[in-house]
C-alpha cells in the first residue's frame, strides 16, 4: 500500500515548485522538507521585518531583542502603542524606521478592529499557501 504524503502548509508551494522545475525538484528531494515555521505573532514579524531592512542580520537582532524585552507576547496594537519614539531611538531604530512603526502603531490603535481584519486576512492568505 503506497504511503500517503504528510500534508503540511507547504505541500501546495513543494508541490508547485517541483513540478514547474525538474533540477529544482531533485533539489528538494535531496534537501527534504521545509523546516521554516511561519509565526503566529503577526505584529512582531512585522516589526521585525522592518527593522530588519538594509541593515546586517546582528544588527537587526540586537536591535529587535532591545526592543522585544519590554513587550509581552503575543504582540497586541495596545502593548506595541505604548513604545515611544525616545526609546526606540536608544535601542538604535533609525527615524525613517521610527516613524514606520510609530504611524502603523497609531493606525492599530486607532482602528482596532482593522487589526483583527488584518489578522484574518493574513491567516486565509497563510492557509490559502
């Protein structure tokens, strides 16, 4: 009797992937599965994708950990929103970056409910992959 194949939220992209490119298939086959674990935090990956543009990984980590030892998780618009400028600054947030943050934040307490909206959008579009 043939083993059923695990499914997993990547089996629609592997599957994808190797039938449009055969060396490309071979590669997966010999690597294995992905081991990438999207998180459910959506708002620290967030945060943490934007700190993380156009400086080094290290950076981007000491920065975000700076930044992560004052919020609880999970990340909420409310414990977020409670962050200013002034301390984003001494854990080495550039302004350009500092004003992203500050504005989406603003915009999550703002319009809270667009929050859980979001929220769901990024769950069907994860369980859609």
């Amino acid at each position: 009797m043939p083993q059923k194949k695990k499914q997993t939220i990547w089996s629609n992209a592997i599957d994808h992937l190797k039938m449009a490119d055969p060396k490309l298939s071979m590669l997966i086959d010999k690597v294995g599965p992905c081991q990438l674990r999207p998180s459910e935090d959506y708002l620290k990956t967030l945060v943490q994708a934007i700190i993380s543009q156009q400086i080094s990984s290290k950076a981007a980590k000491t920065i975000f950990d700076r930044i992560a030892t004052v919020i609880p998780d999970p990340w909420t618009p409310v414990s977020i929103g409670r962050l200013h400028s002034s301390f984003l600054q001494s854990c080495g947030v550039s302004q350009q970056k500092r004003n992203y943050l500050l504005v989406f934040w603003t915009w999550l307490e703002v319009e809270n409910w667009i929050y859980h909206r979001f929220i769901n959008l990024m769950m069907t579009k994860l369980l859609k992959s």
